[in-house]
C-alpha cells in the first residue's frame, strides 16, 4: 500500500489505511473562508508566503481578485495541460482552459481593481520552454511552475499510475524494488532548466528587456500577425486576451507591493509580551484577558513563537496558561502548541482548535449560566480541523462538522451538529449528547465514542467505512501497548493507550479529564452511574484502521520472539 510508515507518520495517518482527497477543501466554501484561512497561517508564521492556485477557466480573474482582496501574498493560474499522474481522466481531458486565456484575464482583472501590484501572479500547467516562460511574462505573470518537464529530465515516463505505488522507473513509489531502478541525477534537472533559461535570455535580448520584471504584463509586446494570418487561424479573435489595462497612478504592472493582514493588531502580541518569561526560560505563566469576536485567531502567533524556540515539541505541559472570557472570534486556538492552555470562559465561533498542535482548548460555559450543555451550542462549525495533537474539552454543543479531519488531537464535547467526525485519520473524540445525521463519512481512523441514549444513532452514522461496537466493561488483562493514563506524554502521545483494547478505561478517563478542565455536570452523572452509562456508549471504529492496527500489533509481537531467541 502507497501509505507506508514514512507517509503514514508525515501525514499523521495510520500506515495502510489509504487517505481520502476530498475535492473542496473542509474548511474553504466562501471567500470569506479563504480569507480566515490565510489569516491564521499568517498569523502563525508571519513570514511565510500564503499561496492560492486556481483553475484557468472562464471566471478565474474574478476569483483572483477575491484572492487578492483575501490578502494572499500568491497566486497560481494553473492551466489545463499540467496535473498529476494520479487525476482521473476527466480531470485530465474536461477540466479547465489553457494558462494563457486564464493568466491573461487575472492580469486584467486585478489592474482594473487595482489589485495587481499587491499579490505576485504565478503561471503553470504545460510549461516546457523558455518561450514559454517570456509568454507567460508578457501576459502578466510573475512566476513560473514547472512540473512535468522536470520530472522527465529525472526519468518519468509517464505512465500515469503515481497513485498506485507501481512506477516502473522508481519516481512515485515507495516500492524498494522499483525505487532501485531510479537513474536521475540533480545535474539532469539543472541541465534542463539551464537550456530554458539560455532561450529565454535570446528572446529577452531580442525583445530589448534587461530583465524578467521589466517584461512582466507588457501584452503589448506579443506579436500575433502570424498566428492570425495562418489558415488555420482564421476568425480567432486575441484581442480581448491581449487587451493591455493601464495602471492606476502610482501602480505597476508587475508584484511590487506586501499585502497588510492587519498583524499589529493581534491580541496575541500582548500575550507573547505577557508569556515571556515562559518563552525565554520555561518558567510557568499565568494571563489572564477579555475577548470580543473580532479577537480572530488567538493563540496562532503565540504557539508560532513557541515552535520557532522549540519545535513540535513545545514547552512543558500548561506552562503558559490562558484564562480568557467573552466571546472568542474565528479560529480560536488555532495551531495551539504544546505546553499553551487556552481555557475560555464563554462561547467560539467557527474553527476553534484548528490545525491544534499538542495545546489544550478548554472552552466552558459561565458559572452563573443556568442551562443545559447538551442544548447549549458552545462552539461553532468545522471545530479541530486538521488537528495532529492536543486536547480540547468543550462544556456544551459543537456545530457542523466536529472533528473533520482530525489526525491526532483527544477530544470531548456534549453533543454535535451533522458530519461529525468527517474523513478523521486519528485521535479519540467522545461525544456525550446527540449527534448530527451522517456522523463518520470518510473516517478512516482514530476512534469515536457516542452516548446514545434512546438508540438512534446507528441511523445517524455513515456506516461506509465503520463498525459499531458495544463497550465491554471487562477490563483487558493484556497490556498491549500500553493502558491508558490520567495526563499526556508530549504531543506525540497523548496518553489513551492501546487503541485496540482499553475501551471502557479510556472513556473513563476522556470523562474524568473533562470534568476535570470543565466541570461539566454531565461527565460527572455519567461517571456516577457509570455501570449504567457505560452500556449506552457505542465505539465508533473504521474497517481499515482496526485492521492496520491488528497487522501493527502482529508485527510488533514477531520482532519481539525474533528479539527473544
């Protein structure tokens, strides 16, 4: 299988259990998506570059502004002709339009919004030559994607089967046998990147350019009497592809500008100042601070200052702790690192825990606040996106999409809208009330436990790729590979044991955890009860994980006789 150790470990999968590409990605529906999205990267690495590659189609331009007014510092047009060997065909011959018609009304499009000079414009997708490259300068490009070419100078031969770990000259495999056949060098790459760039420098000669800016957007250069003059070429009319806007005063043709994503003004600014002395010394720090909703993203900037100093590995555990009450804006605790406590006194918006790196997101309602938590929506839609490590406990109800591709984080929460748990890979996430309709699609691994206190769940879950289990009380005598424990051992072990055994011990200790952070009076009925409580969970287990993980185990048992002898 082409998800092997090495991939299962940088993905944050399990190795052999394939992954799912869902094709809109779970956290962008709107523009107003992407622009939270790029937000959060920026806030947690500042001098990163945030890129957005669209399609070259009709419309594309308009995309791009949106881009653009997104406050993405990149841009790729990708035209029809580029695409990965593993795309299924239709993708390959229906989708799309030639780079040039969508490079070409992108230009267009941000001169006339005066957007041009603020995002670096890049083309690809068929790329091969250095008149390819002066073309795609003249019509507004910046940059230039070479992929495939590149790949040929290495040895690819195009077979078109890179998904499915069987490239014969070893470019797209993890196959050691295949891999062996691999013949390129550095040098062939170098070698054909040199000819490209020996051809474009004729042409810029030619052409009179000093160098590659000064020809970027001068449509006004590209000649094309030729082509319309060639029979073949008959009634084609360019002159809307090589329409030239003018500038606004003051403006270029070219990227000469930084976006402003408004970083000054992040709270997290004052709480890096404020946790000082844990970021220099790993000496424990307690803040303590207010939040309104336009608080986007808190504790991003933060954790980025953290995994700059430390690494994934973070600071010791609850080293900074974060008390903050009111209303938290999109994204709160995003990317939050190991060894930051966020603990939230009042309600989230949308992706609370997003990208959660080994933090603890605790978000629970006022003490004064005299209602349900099984009917009190607490945080809002697509909570623990992408989330690799940590726990989050939240004292009520999650919106939509709870959990959508979680690879690693520990999670507890009163109840869920639908899609629940949506293409997870890894972790264990509790859900003490009510869930949505269509809870576990395309969960692929991790392990979910649900109350389901009047049996309707099965009718709820999205049994494709699941089982459902009853929890046995009966304690495992087997140790497996370890019981599962009170607190976490470092982001990479966040201290639920043998997923294969434990059930009743883990939820146990999910519960007491939660109450613990929370005070949720729900955890504490249901482990006053728990003989009767226990009966009413239901262990939500994928196929392929439970059987990776059984071939894991046998694995793991065979080097130990091997070790014994």
């Amino acid at each position: 299988h082409k998800v092997d150790k090495t991939i299962g470990a940088t993905r944050h999968s399990t190795p052999g259990v394939g992954l799912i590409s869902p094709p809109p990605p779970p956290a962008i529906y709107s523009i107003e998506d992407l622009a939270q999205l790029i937000h959060d990267l920026k806030n947690v690495n500042q001098k990163a570059r945030v890129s957005v590659k669209l399609v070259s189609e009709v419309g594309v331009g308009t995309v791009a502004a949106g881009v653009s007014k997104a406050r993405a510092d990149h841009v790729t047009i990708s035209g029809y002709e580029g695409g990965t060997g593993a795309s299924p065909l239709t993708s390959l011959t229906h989708a799309g339009s030639p780079w040039e018609i969508g490079l070409a009304e992108t230009q267009q499009t941000l001169l006339l919004n005066n957007l041009r000079s603020r995002i670096a414009v890049q083309a690809d997708g068929g790329l091969r030559t250095g008149r390819d490259v002066a073309v795609a300068a003249l019509l507004g490009a910046d940059e230039f994607g070479f992929a495939t070419a590149p790949l040929i100078a290495a040895g690819c031969i195009m077979m078109r089967k890179c998904h499915l770990n069987t490239c014969p000259v070893g470019v797209a495999t993890q196959d050691p046998v295949l891999r062996a056949r691999f013949t390129g060098q550095p040098e062939h790459v170098i070698n054909y990147f040199f000819f490209v760039a020996e051809e474009l420098r004729a042409i810029m000669a030619e052409m009179g350019f000093k160098t590659v800016a000064e020809m970027v957007g001068r449509v006004d250069r590209l000649d094309t009497r030729k082509a319309i003059h060639h029979w073949k070429a008959q009634g084609i009319d360019l002159s809307r592809l090589l329409h030239q806007v003018e500038p606004v005063a003051g403006t270029t043709l070219n990227w000469s500008g930084t976006q402003d994503h408004g970083l000054e003004n992040a709270l997290d600014n004052d709480l890096i100042a404020a946790a000082a002395d844990a970021l220099d010394n790993k000496q424990a720090v307690r803040i303590e601070r207010t939040v309104i909703n336009v608080n986007r993203t808190v504790g991003a900037m933060l954790s980025g200052e953290v995994a700059r100093r430390y690494g994934h590995a973070g600071l010791p555990d609850n080293t900074i702790h974060i008390s903050v009450r009111g209303v938290a804006g999109q994204s709160f605790g995003a990317f939050l690192a190991h060894g930051v406590t966020l603990d939230l006194t009042g309600d989230a918006n949308d992706y609370v825990g997003k990208g959660l790196s080994g933090g603890r997101v605790i978000v629970r309602q006022p003490d004064h606040v005299d209602r349900l938590a099984t009917e009190n929506i607490i945080v809002g839609n697509t909570v623990l996106y992408g989330a690799i490590a940590g726990e989050a406990f939240f004292n009520g109800v999650g919106g939509e999409r709870f959990a959508v591709r979680n690879s690693g984080a520990v999670a507890v929460v009163e109840g869920t809208g639908d899609h629940g748990c949506e293409y997870m890979t890894g972790g264990v996430v509790a859900v003490l009330g009510k869930t949505g309709r269509n809870f576990a699609a395309g969960m692929s691994g991790g392990v979910a436990y649900v109350y389901d206190e009047d049996g309707q769940f099965p009718q709820l879950c999205n049994m494709a790729q699941v089982d459902l289990f009853p929890i046995s009380p009966e304690r495992d005598e087997d140790d497996g590979t370890g019981r599962p424990q009170q607190r976490t051992n470092g982001p990479a072990d966040p201290g639920m044991g043998d997923m294969l055994r434990h059930d009743a011990e883990r939820l146990r200790v999910l519960l007491e955890r939660h109450h613990l952070h929370t005070g949720s009076k729900r955890a504490r009925a249901l482990l006053d009860d728990w003989e009767n409580a226990l009966g009413k969970f239901v262990k939500v287990m994928p196929r392929d994980y439970a059987k990776a993980l059984k071939q894991l185990e046998a694995e793991r048992l065979e080097a130990a006789s091997v070790a014994a002898e």
